[in-house]
C-alpha cells in the first residue's frame, strides 16, 4: 500500500496503530499558535485603544465647541428685548443692538392695498369680455370665452406682484379681487385697460377720468419697470398695441407702445420738433433691492390720455372702483420722533432691532414701552457649560482610568501618557493669568471658578453673577481672544491659532505700498447726445474674466450714462462711474489687483459717445497693499495685510489699512483670553494632520498592521505545518498497515506447515 498526493483534509485517526492521531495534530498545532493568538490578544488590545482614544477625542472636541463659544462677541453681546404692552408692539433683537429704552405710540398701521371688481354674473361662466389689461406693468389678454376664474389664473400667472382671487356669492354675485403683494403707500395696485377703457369698465376695477398718479417737482413720474431700453410690448408681453399721437405740453408726441421703449420714449418728449416744452428722462429707482426704471416729465402739468397711453406709463392713473382696503403706511413716534413704515414689522427704526406693531388709533395712539437690556444669561449660560464640558472630560479619563486594588485590573486609560498630557496640559491653563486685557478681570477664580476636593471644576453662581453684571465687558475680554488697533486707519480682521499675543501696546505695522483701486479714464470727452447707440464691454479680474456687455442707448448724455452704469443690476456692485474733466470715468469698488477691470467700445472713441474707444481707456492697475506686522513679513490683498504663514509670532494675522501714508501706520495689540489659550491648545491635540491624537492613532494602526503581517504570516507556516504532520502521521498509518500485514502473512505460512 502506497501513500501520495495532497492529504489536506484527510483525517487518519489510528486506523491501523488506534491512536487518535487527529487529536494529536490539533495539540500540536495548539502549540505552534501560541504566538498568533499572544499577536492577536495584542491587536485587540490596540484597537481598544484606539476607540478609547476616539471617544476621548470627542470629549476634547465638546470642550473646544465650549471654549469656542466663550471665544464670540455675540455670547457677550445679546440683549433681552421687551414691550411692556405686547398686544400693542412687539420687539425683537439681534447682537447689533444696543441697549436702549424707547417710548413707542402707534397712531396707524401699514395696511395691504385690494381693490375689487363690480359685481358679475358668475365666476365661472364666459363673461364675453374683450381688451388688454395692465396690472403692475405687466400685460394680460383677456377673450371672450374667459371667465372671472380664469382672468384671475392670468394675471397670477404675470408674477405682477398683485394676487388675484374671485369670491363667488352665486348668480350676480362673482367678484375679482387684487390685493397687493407688498403694504404700504406706495404699493398700490396699478390698473389699466390698455388701448380703452372697455374692458377695466366692464369689470368695474376703476371709475372716474385720468389724473396725475404721481406728482413730482414740476411734472410727473411714470410706474416702475424692469428696463429703460426693453420695448414696451415685449415688458408687457403683448402684441398689437400700435401707435397713438399723446398730447404732452404744448406739443404731441407719438407713442408706439409695442416698440418703443422708455429711453425711446422720452426722446421723443424732448425732440424739439415736438413741442412738448417738457424734458423727460429715465431715472433708475431701487425697488426691494432691484433697480428698475421709470419715466419723469417735467416743466408742464399737461398730459392727455389719448389711448390710455401714458396711463399704460403710469404718468396717469384712474381711480379705482372699490377699494376693500386702502393702500397705507404705518405712522408711529419713537421718544416723539414721528415715523411712517410701509409695512408692521420694522427693522429701521432701531438698528438691530425689529419691531412688529399690532394696534394703533389715530386719536388716542396706543403706547407700549419698549426695552433693550443686556441679558447675561447667554454668557452665564456658556461659561457654566465650559466648566460642565472640561468636567466631562475628566470623569472619562478618571472613570477610563481606575485601577481595581481586589481584582487588578485597571481600566484602558490607566497610566495612559496621552490621558495624562491632555488633561494636565488643559487643566493647567484654566487659571492661568492674562495680562494686558484692558479689562479688571486677569483670571478665572475672579468669576468664581475653583477646584473642589475631587478635582472637578466648580462654579460660585453667586460671585459669576455679580462679575457679569459689574462688568460684561471685562468678563469677555478675559475669555476672549481680542485685537485692537492705535489709530482709526488700522482695523483688526482675525488672527489663527498660530497667532500670538502681543506685548506691551502691540506690534509695528508698517506700510511700504498703499492699496488703490483700479481706474478707467476715457480717451475722448463726450460733449453730445449719443448718436447711434453703443456697447461698453466690461472684463477682468472682478467680472470673474467673464465679459459683461452694456447697451449704452441712442440719445444718452455722458451724465446719462454715468447713472446707466452706477444703477446696473450687475455693474453697481462692482465699479462706480463718474465724470472727470468732461470724460466718463469708471473706478472699481474693490482695492487691489483682484478688482482690476478692462473697458472697450465697440465704437471708435468721439464726442458724441462715451470716448471709451475700441483700444480701451487710460487704466490705472490697482494695487495690493504691503508692508509688514511686527517686522515680519505680511501677504497683500486689497486693504488686508496678513502675516505669512511660518511667522514666529504674526502668522495668521490680519489687519486693514486704510491710511494713504508710507512708513509706521500704527500698532496692533492682540489679546488671547482663556478660551483663546485652551482653544488653541485644543487644536494642537486635535489637528488632522500633526495633532496628537493623529499622530498617536497613526502610531496604533501602524502597529496593528504590522501585528497583522505577522499574524498572517504565521498563519500560513501553521498551515504548512498542519499539512506536514498529516503527511507524517499518515506514512506511519501506512508503515503500520503494510507490516500487520506482513505479519499476518507469516502467521498464515506458519499456519499451514504446523
């Protein structure tokens, strides 16, 4: 009998010696895994750690989230805002407010503009209505096979800012409302029937003749829309208005409503050749924040309404049919200060604060008392959850820490090195002086911090209230980290973890290059109307490198075109144009190179355009500033001047000048407080990259993997050792099998001789 191939997974258990070889391979192979299983307890061991660590971590991260907070103005800052009489006005604050107390009388409320429509047949059947409608200055279509219902889903539809419902009180009992989507008096609803008055008449939205709607010094002013240079057709969205002769002055203009637009409009006004004896311009206005445009006549009182034409213009206006509720401002006195608001909830009246108001008389105005104090909660509130946060991580490396005298065993973080680091290092700064604050308070056992007898941080309530109350502001200057400056024309930004404090009255900011802002001279003065229309493209650094193309319109005056500029959606936030010696001049709003900005024509530079011209202006680059904060060096940008990264003592950082002088420009003093000084420490325990507890889990896992190289590695020699034994065994089982048989053999032969 022969043995060969692969034995693996073949148990031979004594079958020809009776021993139970398996038995005795697998005590065997319990002997070789010893060490595995001592790697593998280690692993274990390690990655235990690793998870006490991580849960450490978070409770280090919990302290900074607390220390953060006592590192905000705003903890120290809030104010509890109250009305003696809430049924008359309520008060509401942010940090920006300032204590204060104020006598408020309401004597009327901002009231919602609706009017309504006449009564009609029904809401839901075809009125047999035709015309065009202008709500808000935007345009509606109405057919014969509308219905009230639908006339309403209409002018809904136009987002006219006017919201229009129907009531249905049944047979001759339909009604269409608008109701403004904006109080106040100067939102009210704009109605026109355009072309006639057929359509507004048969709804009964306005009666009466057409009068001045809005009158301004010496003329009128037109409704607010979205362009100067869109037609009115295509702002109106509808086709087929035509063109109808208006009696403007002493003159006529013809007004094609479909394809003129306001700058085209008001250039006929001024066209001599028609009389009007009137001056009309397009004003850019600010509506909610968007600019739009509206046209103003002056130097005359007379305008016709031929076509409802300037009606559709909002030079003229009808009176309305029904008015439910009348278009009006709030009137309110603050300490006897009259006051109006377009709407109940105002937020300009008391900077920082809004103010809701709900009652008002007009004979006898309801009063309310309204008050700003500082509330020191927030700051009570915030300091006791630092002592609770610092509390929390103790109790887990204590607990995490014990050593059991009876059964000794201890806990994971017993004599642990980084445990020991972390919480002697933070516990040593907590009462820590600060010196050089400007405030009373230079340690926290002023504000009634102690350790009591198990090492936990405690708080006297009692002696925290009386230094908070006595005085806030050096509490927070304690806890805070804070940057001053010598002179109005250096500001304090920020600074880093890797800032550090100053001494004596700060560090030396000295300034070798001032930041300017880029500017744009044109080649040629502009001493006449444009002649033909033009397109200035704007580009560089502050447009993103994108161009940004303006339509300047046929008939613009250089003061014209300076307004186009300074009231564009788009270009007003980025540049301010003006004139300078007769030529357009635009400046960008940003200091340094990163507002720097390119400006052409696509028309060659004369008088009769903005001389801008195709090669560009004269341009004068922006510049950063620079200069250096403590002798060190300081990266520019704009007005802001930051210490380099690597500084020893400024890194991080940043202050602004804006002086025009060279040389010494001031001092700046920076102030770390006791959040500030734990905070930081914090980080350098908790950073990603080089904190401790990265670099000591990197450390582990390191550690870990290579256990598992090793444990592996041995793994495959017991495999190897298994198969060796079996094959062993096995050739013994066989040696054993062949010489029973041999002896059987022999048995047999003596057998049969005997």
């Amino acid at each position: 009998m022969s043995v060969s191939g692969n034995l693996a997974g073949i148990n031979f258990s004594g079958l020809s010696s009776g021993i139970d070889t398996s038995s005795i391979i697998q005590q065997l192979l319990n002997l070789e895994a010893l060490p595995i299983r001592r790697l593998q307890t280690q692993q274990a061991q390690l990655t235990a750690k690793q998870g006490i660590y991580e849960q450490l971590k978070s409770q280090i991260s919990s302290l900074q989230s607390a220390t953060n907070t006592l590192n905000a103005v705003s903890t120290y800052n809030t104010l509890k805002a109250t009305s003696s009489a809430v049924d008359v006005a309520t008060i509401s604050s942010n940090s920006n407010a300032n204590a204060g107390t104020y006598n408020l009388a309401i004597s009327q409320l901002a009231q919602t503009h609706k009017v309504s429509s006449s009564a009609q047949a029904s809401a839901s059947t075809a009125l047999g209505y035709t015309g065009l409608l202008e709500v808000n200055g935007k345009g509606v279509s109405v057919d014969n096979s509308d219905t009230l219902n639908t006339i309403a889903a209409k002018i809904n539809a136009t987002q006219s800012g006017a919201i229009a419902s129907v009531i249905d009180g049944g047979a001759n009992s339909a009604y269409l409302t608008l109701t403004s989507g904006q109080s106040g008096a100067n939102n009210k609803i704009q109605i026109v029937g355009i072309g006639d008055d057929t359509l507004v008449n048969q709804l009964g939205l306005l009666s009466g003749g057409a009068s001045v709607r809005e009158a301004i010094t010496g003329g009128a002013a037109g409704w607010k829309f979205a362009s100067s240079t869109q037609t009115m057709g295509l702002m109106l969205n509808l086709t087929g208005l035509g063109s109808t002769a208006v009696t403007v002055g002493t003159g006529s203009v013809t007004i094609d409503l479909q394809n003129d637009s306001l700058q085209t409009i008001a250039n006929k006004i001024n066209d001599p050749l028609n009389g009007t004896g009137a001056t009309a311009t397009v004003k850019a206005v600010t509506d909610n924040g968007v600019t739009k445009y509206r046209l103003e006549i002056t130097g005359t009182s007379t305008f016709g309404n031929q076509g409802n034409v300037l009606q559709s213009l909002g030079i003229l206006q009808r009176g309305y049919g029904s008015q439910l509720v009348t278009a009006q401002d709030a009137n309110f006195t603050l300490d006897g200060i009259a006051i109006t608001s377009a709407s109940n909830s105002v937020t300009a009246a008391i900077p920082g604060a809004t103010l809701t108001l709900l009652k008002a008389n007009a004979v006898t105005p309801p009063t309310s008392v309204l008050s700003l104090v500082r509330d020191n909660d927030a700051a009570k509130t915030a300091l006791k959850g630092f002592a609770d946060a610092y509390n929390g991580v103790s109790d887990f490396i204590k607990q995490n820490g014990e050593f059991n005298k009876e059964t000794f065993e201890s806990g994971p973080l017993f004599g642990d090195s980084l445990a020991f680091q972390v919480q002697n290092s933070i516990g040593g700064l907590i009462f820590n002086s600060v010196s050089n604050t400007g405030g009373q308070f230079s340690n926290l056992t002023q504000l009634g911090f102690s350790f009591d007898d198990k090492g936990k941080l405690a708080v006297d309530d009692a002696k925290l209230d009386a230094a908070l109350v006595q005085d806030p502001d050096s509490v927070s200057k304690l806890m805070r980290a804070v940057g001053s400056t010598s002179v109005s024309t250096l500001g304090f930004v920020s600074s880093s973890n890797k800032t550090k404090a100053s001494a004596g009255d700060g560090y030396d900011v000295v300034i070798s290059q001032t930041a300017t802002k880029g500017n744009s001279v044109a080649g040629v003065a502009q001493t006449l109307a444009n002649s033909g229309g033009e397109q200035l493209t704007f580009n560089g650094s502050i447009f993103g490198n994108i161009d940004y193309v303006l339509p300047i319109d046929t008939g613009l005056t250089l003061s014209q075109t300076v307004d186009k500029i300074n009231n564009d959606t788009k270009l007003r936030d980025l540049v301010t144009a003006s004139i300078t010696g007769g030529k357009l001049t635009v400046t960008s709003k940003k200091f340094g190179t990163n507002g720097n900005f390119t400006v052409i024509s696509n028309l060659v530079g004369a008088n009769d355009n903005t001389g801008v011209g195709k090669s560009g202006s004269t341009y004068t680059t922006g510049v950063d500033v620079a200069g250096t904060i403590n002798g060190e060096a300081a990266d520019g940008n704009g007005q802001f001047l930051s210490g380099k990264s690597g500084n020893a003592n400024t890194d991080g950082l940043q202050i602004q000048y804006t002086g025009a002088a060279i040389g010494v420009a001031g001092k700046v003093k920076y102030v770390k407080g006791i959040a500030s000084i734990i905070s930081d420490q914090i980080d350098g325990f908790t950073d990603s990259v080089s904190g401790l507890f990265t670099s000591t889990d990197k450390s582990l896992q390191s550690t870990i993997d290579d256990l598992a190289k090793n444990i592996g590695s041995l793994q495959e020699r017991l495999k190897t050792k298994e198969q060796e034994l079996k094959v062993k065994f096995a050739a013994m089982e066989t040696a054993l099998a062949q010489l029973q048989q041999q002896s059987q053999r022999l048995g047999s032969i003596t057998r049969s001789t005997g």
